[in-house]
C-alpha cells in the first residue's frame, strides 16, 4: 500500500513576495491533507475488521460532497453495469452506494487500500 505523505508533495513556494504559487500550493497541500486523511481512515477500517495485511479491500469514494465505503466480497446487490469480477470489488461497492442515494457529479475521488 502506497501512503500519503501530506508534506512531500513537491510544492515550491516562492523565495519572495507574491500570492499567486502560494495560492495553488494551499490548494495543493488541502488536497493532499485530505488524501492523507482518506488513506488514514482506510487503515483505521482495515485494522478494526481485523483484516490482514493483503486480504480483502476498502475503498472510499468521494464524491458529492459525501463518502462512500466499500470492502471487497460485499454480498450487495450491484446493479450497475459491470463485469462479473468487478461486481464483487470493493470499488464497485463504494459506487453502487453513490448511485443508491442518487449522487451525480462529474468528479469525484477513489482511494483504495491496496495497489491498483
């Protein structure tokens, strides 16, 4: 599993005065803290399931201003339109979940707990 480090994201701050960089890098170091934050929370789910290092997946899905927990092997109906392997995919869970309470965006941002 790939962690975030909310500090190291090669952001470079202007030596002088200016607010445009700073601007972009307050952007970037938000959305990275809240990376950070999604990955810790993925951790914290994994160990209260008790689940091993390299069994099963989380995924979180955000998306609407909300978000959306998935875990592999679910056993929830997913009705939407999917191959049978990713039926049972702990991001198809996440997404089914957004569609359920009728979330429509044209972004949103998937974290999973273990490599793609």
């Amino acid at each position: 599993m790939a962690l975030v480090e909310p500090f190291a994201i090669g952001v470079r701050l202007p030596a002088t005065g200016g607010t445009g960089p700073r601007l972009a890098a307050s952007g970037q170091m938000t959305e990275a803290m809240t990376d950070a934050r999604a990955v810790g929370e993925l951790i914290a789910m994994r160990a209260e399931r008790g689940l091993q290092s390299g069994s099963g997946t989380l995924a979180r899905l955000d998306v609407g201003g909300r978000s959306f927990y998935g875990i592999n092997a679910h056993r929830q109906p997913v009705t939407m339109r999917v191959n049978a392997i990713t039926r049972t995919h702990a991001e198809a869970h996440a997404f089914q979940q957004a569609a359920n309470a009728g979330i429509r965006a044209e972004r949103g941002t998937l974290y999973v707990d273990r490599a793609l």
